[in-house]
C-alpha cells in the first residue's frame, strides 16, 4: 500500500463527516435517505453489469468443455483445450477453474509451463474471475472517468503480479516466468481492461527481478469491493454522527 492511500481514504471519510453534519444540522434533513438511494442505486447497476460478466464467463466454460478433457499438468488440475492455442486462464465465479490450451503445452517447457498454471492457481484460489468481473463492472459504470479507469487498470494490473508473486515464492525463477509470458498469447478470456498493460509491466518487473534489481511494485486497494465497504462506512458514519444531535 502507498502512501497516498492512507490519505485517500482520511480525505474520504472527513469529506462524509462534513456532509452528514451539514444536512443535518442546517437542512434539518436525514443524511440516510441520500445515501441509502444511491447505495441501492449503485448495488443494483453494479450487480446488473457482474451478473452479465460471470453468466458470459460460465457460457464460455460450458463451450470449452465440449472440446476439453481434464488432466493434471505439472502436479495442477486443469482442462486441456484441443485447438485452444497458446492460452492459459481461470473460468468460474464460484467454482474457478484452469483452462489451458494444447498449444501452450507445446510450446513451453516444462519449467515455463509450471510458472504458468502455478500463476494461474493463484487466480483460481483466490477467486480471480469474481474480482475481473465486479472491476470490469465498475469500469463500465464510471469509465467515463479517467480517475476510475486508472484506478481499475491499476487494480487488474496488480491481481496479475499478485499471482507472479505466489509462484515466484513457490521456487520459479523470474526469468522463467517472463520467458513463459512472452511465448504466450492473450486470453479472449481475460482480454478486459488493462490486460495487455498488465503484460507489459509484468514482463518489466520480472526482468528487474531477474537482473537482481528488486522491485516492489504496486500494492493496490481492493478497489472491486471497496465502494460497498464505503457505502457501509458512510450509512455508520452518518448514523454516529447523528446521535449527539439527536440529544
């Protein structure tokens, strides 16, 4: 985390102070009801857009099963796709799982291969294609705004060197993973926002790494859940507030 997160989320929270005591201290209005119309309003859109995402998702899954048979490669349970190429990815929302195309077998060796369906593992534990799509939502809700856009590509962005990161702890070399990135091809899978940035700056920051030049790389907010935890904070907030005033 950054220092300029803290800072975020204090200028936040003193902005929703400011407002709770306002409205109810000069307009004599309830905070609450504002905010718990656009907190509808905004649950709703966003769920409206993830829902589209997964049913998308688990409609490619069911296309890819009819040419796929399981296997077990480099000790990891995925499905082999005939005719699939050089991809690897996670499908499935509430039950994530490998997909990896015959193509990708064939061209990589067996250490590059582990590095990628160990980087792909991390997604499918950590649940990777449910926090895509809830990003992918608010990307099309406020990608108006570059803000947002940036701070969604930044979080898409990190979720890929997250998974870098647990393979390399699990004994990969950098070097092999960025060789296995570069002979790979982009998943229509996961061919959203800030992927192809995503490559890019993978490739950077595992090449540094391989160098011996040690490079932190970012560590984002949780930006796929934190306007609901914001929602939830201000609905508190403004009911705190509120209580001395009520006395």
């Amino acid at each position: 985390m950054t220092v300029s997160h803290p800072i975020r989320l204090a200028a936040l929270i003193g902005a929703v102070a400011a407002w709770c005591l306002t409205v109810d201290r000069t307009a004599g209005g309830d905070p609450m009801l504002a905010v718990e119309l656009a907190g509808g309003v905004l649950v709703g859109a966003w769920a409206t857009v993830a829902v589209r995402s997964i049913r998308l998702g688990h409609r490619l899954a069911g296309e890819l099963a009819v040419r796929s048979r399981p296997a077990i490669v480099e000790g990891i349970r995925c499905n082999v796709i005939s005719g699939g190429g050089r991809q690897a990815f996670v499908l499935g929302a509430a039950r994530p799982r490998i997909w990896v195309g015959d193509g990708l077998l064939a061209a990589l060796d067996p250490g590059e291969l582990r590095a990628v369906l160990l980087h792909e593992d991390h997604h499918r534990r950590t649940f990777a294609p449910l926090r895509s799509a809830a990003l992918e939502a608010w990307l099309t809700l406020f990608g108006w705004s570059r803000h947002v856009r940036r701070l969604v590509t930044a979080r898409l962005v990190d979720l890929e060197e997250l998974a870098d990161v647990d393979a390399l702890a699990q004994g990969v070399s950098p070097a092999t993973l960025a060789s296995a990135l570069l002979k790979g091809e982009p998943s229509r899978a996961r061919a959203g926002a800030g992927l192809s940035r995503a490559a890019d700056r993978r490739i950077v920051t595992l090449l540094e790494l391989a160098a011996g030049r040690p490079n932190a790389g970012s560590r984002e907010l949780p930006y796929e859940w934190l306007p609901f935890a914001i929602v939830a904070a201000v609905a508190l907030g403004c009911h705190l507030l509120r209580i001395p005033s009520l006395g």
